[in-house]
C-alpha cells in the first residue's frame, strides 16, 4: 500500500536535510541531482516513476475550450425558453471510476458548478436562468478522474464565454 500525501512530505523534509549534508561533503552535483530526483519520484508517486499505474491520469479538455456557450434564453416550437443548456467533454482515463467537473466565473467566489461522481466523460447541465450581460466572458472549467478510488490531479482551466442573454430567441 502506497503512503499517505502527509507521510510522503514527512519522509521529504527528512530526506532534505540528508541531501544538504550530502551536498556540504560531496561536490558532484550531476550525481546528487540523480539521486534527488530518484528519491523525490518515489517519495510523490509512492513507488517510483515511470509506472502507469502509479500515475493517475489527467483528463484532456475537448469542449468547451474558447468557445461560447448558450445563455439560457432560447426559442423553439413553444416559444422562448429560460434555462441556460452547458454540455462539457473530456477524454476517457484509463481505470477511472468517474470525473469531478469544477466551473466557476473568474469574480465568483463559490462555483457555478462542482459535480463529484460523474460517469462518464461528458455532462450537459440544464439550468434555470440565464447568465447577464455583465458575466458573458471570463468563464473557466476543468476536470480530475478518479481511479482506484483516489482523485487525480485536476486538468488545466479552459474557458469560455456565453452568447448575450436572448440571442437564440428571435
């Protein structure tokens, strides 16, 4: 069983102090950097690098990425509607259980939407209302899986923008 985050940083600041003494004695640094980074891989991943399967994934992004999404306020057969229809995608991890999406506005302090214990690689959220005007840009999302019942690392943000309240009711 790999060791816990708390236990692994615990070994690093011991393992530090080693390299400073190592560093005082010995000149060559090409042979202790080697060493550094050998242990700093086994200290973070838990075993040593390199594996697959100590390495959880990180999904990548597919959409939205720069693209601008619908705002709510739309028009069908029925006539306008007032719920604002988001889909996001990413990749498949190989091994993973189910994704963690994070949206948030680049002002907001709590998220937009923060959905644990999704299934698959993709999620269209419907949502009452509608986005205004003055929050169209500066949208961000992104993405962590969970494999073998530990949350990976989160992907990078992307963003987005959303059309101008009433732009597909017309």
């Amino acid at each position: 069983m790999k060791p816990s985050l708390p236990e692994r940083i615990i070994v690093l600041v011991k393992i530090t102090r080693l390299f400073v003494c190592l560093i005082q004695k010995d000149k060559d640094m090409n042979k202790i950097q080697s060493l550094i980074t050998s242990v700093l891989c086994i200290i973070l991943v838990g075993y040593g690098c390199g594996k697959s399967s100590d390495v959880i994934c990180i999904p990548t992004l597919i959409f939205p990425i720069s693209d601008t999404l619908d705002n709510g306020v739309w028009h069908d057969s029925t006539g306008c509607k007032d719920y604002m229809e988001w889909t996001f995608k990413w990749k498949a991890c190989s091994g993973a259980s189910n994704y963690h999406l994070y949206v948030i506005h680049e002002n907001a302090l709590n998220p937009a939407f923060d959905y644990r214990n999704i299934g698959n690689t993709s999620v269209t959220i419907y949502e009452g209302g509608w986005v205004p005007e003055a929050n169209l840009n500066g949208w961000k999302w992104k993405v962590r899986a969970r494999v073998d019942g530990q949350w990976g690392e989160w992907s990078e943000w992307r963003t987005f923008s959303v059309e101008p309240p009433g732009s597909d009711c017309k």
